[in-house]
C-alpha cells in the first residue's frame, strides 16, 4: 500500500519585511522621529544659550582656517582671562571690546576720522573711554576694600573721623586729616601719631593690591608753625615724606611713588574756613 501513496509537493513562499506592508515604513518613522527629537533639541539649545555661548558655537564650527576670536589665546580652549599672567596670545579684554563696540556703535553717524582710524580699529577716545571705565571699576573694588578694612578695626568709630575717601579726575584719593582735638602729628611737626602710622599701616595694605602710581601731598591750614625760619612749605612737605616713609616701611614698592609735595596752606580742604584743622592733612592719590 504504501508504494501507492501519492506524492505531495508544498510550494512555500517567503516573506520578505513585514508582511502585506513590507518594513520600509519603521525606518522612515524612526527617522523621523530621530529628526523631531533634534529638532526640539536645537528649539531647546537656542532658548537656554546666551548670545556668547552662541557665538561660541559657531566658532567652533567655524573653518579652521579662519580664527574669529577676540578675546584670550585663539582656538577652542581660549577664553578671558583677567589675570596678568593668563592666556592673552592675542585679542583683548572682552569687556574693553564690548564697551569699544558699544562706543563704536553711537558714534557711527560722526565723522569716520572721529570715530575709528582704520577698519575694525577703534578711536583713541573711544579706547580711553573704555580704559577709563575699567580704571574707575577698579577703582570702586579698592574703595570698598578700605572702607571694610577700616571697619574691621576696633576703633574704627574714632577712625573714621579722620579718613576721607573719594573718587575724582586724579584717581583715588584718600585723605588724613585732623579733626578737633584729634591731630594726626604731634604739633608742629612732622612727627606721625600712632593713629596716623595705624591708619596708613591699614591703607598700605589695600594699595598693595593694586599696580597704580601714588602721589602724596602734604597741607597745613593758614596758621604758621611756631619754630623760627620753618613756614608751612617745609611742615607740609616733611609730613608728606613722613607718610611715603611709612607706606614703604608696610610694604609699598618705592617705585610707584611718583611724587611727594608739600602744599603748604594753598589748596584748603575747606576754603571758606582755611584755619579750620581739617585743612591740615596728608592726601595719598592713586593715579590712573
């Protein structure tokens, strides 16, 4: 019987994909959904980036060949840096670029020879525009260090009497003067008190921080000095050389002293009063 067994032939076919539909259809969504999912990326980088960070970003993509960079050593790892000894290969300092661009940007309907000297250079008074904005800055931070060293002393109450501080178009200038009752040299002379070598100890120690040139003034009131042959010229200006002597002996670089003057009793603190004692004063200038 068996040898009588029909034979059977099973034609199987094969499906390639999936099915009916075929799988070309997943790789076109997955790369679509890849390319909303960058898309919403890039939507979400360009809202939470800064104008600088973008800039940055298309710097780096940026040709190699072409160096875009205006601030610190050029390439990826450059940057700002604030301190003398960082990396400034070329460039400058971001904010002087900004305030000059800024400064560039006003003056644009002036005169070309006011405004820069060649293309993409900036004027002179625009650079000095910026140079002096950085400087009064610099000069602010120093300001607010004194005034809280001074108050970290413990008679600062006493002390504060006798200290003025204040910015002008000389710099930053820092005053001693005597108050009623309370000299800052013995007499008529040129003998510093502990509270002045106490108050210029604590000045030193701010100016040390910075690189400015100093100039110390020395001025009396109208009433001359008691000692025969020895007027307020020679009183103001040995108290002024007293004062640089002890700023070198805190530690002041003697090299930055610019100049030492006696002023004698010709630019009074208060000129409607010039016997008032305030008049008398040592007058130490960070010069710009």
């Amino acid at each position: 019987m068996s040898g009588n067994r029909p034979i059977v032939i099973k034609k199987v076919k094969k499906v390639i994909g999936g099915g009916h539909h075929g799988g070309a259809w997943k790789v076109a969504y997955a790369d679509f959904v890849t390319a909303m999912m960058a898309f919403f990326l890039l939507m979400w980088l360009i809202n939470t980036t800064s104008p600088e960070q973008k800039r940055g970003i298309a710097d780096y993509f940026a040709p190699a060949s072409v160096s875009r960079s205006t601030q610190g050593s050029d390439g990826l790892l450059g940057g700002t840096a604030f301190q003398e000894d960082g990396a400034r290969a070329s460039g400058s300092n971001r904010q002087i670029d900004e305030e000059l661009s800024a400064e560039n940007e006003r003056t644009k309907s002036g005169s070309p020879e006011k405004t820069t000297t060649q293309a993409g250079v900036p004027s002179e008074s625009a650079l000095a525009q910026a140079l002096s904005k950085r400087e009064s800055a610099k000069f602010a931070s120093a300001e607010a260090s004194l005034r809280q060293a001074l108050q970290d002393l413990p008679d600062y109450a006493e002390l504060s009497k006798n200290i003025i501080i204040e910015q002008n178009d000389d710099g930053l200038n820092i005053q001693l003067v005597d108050q009623e009752g309370r000299a800052m040299f013995s007499g008529s002379s040129a003998d510093p008190l502990p509270r002045t070598q106490h108050l210029l100890d604590t000045v030193s120690k701010v100016i040390q921080q910075l690189s400015n040139r100093i100039s110390i003034s020395g001025h009396t009131d109208t009433t001359a000095p008691s000692r025969p042959g020895y007027s307020n010229w020679d009183l103001s200006a040995d108290r002024a050389n007293a004062a640089r002597r002890i700023l070198e002996k805190s530690g002041v670089e003697a090299d930055r002293i610019y100049q030492v003057a006696g002023k004698g009793d010709r630019e009074p603190l208060y000129p409607d009063d010039p016997d008032l004692p305030a008049n008398r004063r040592i007058s130490i200038t960070l010069m710009p």
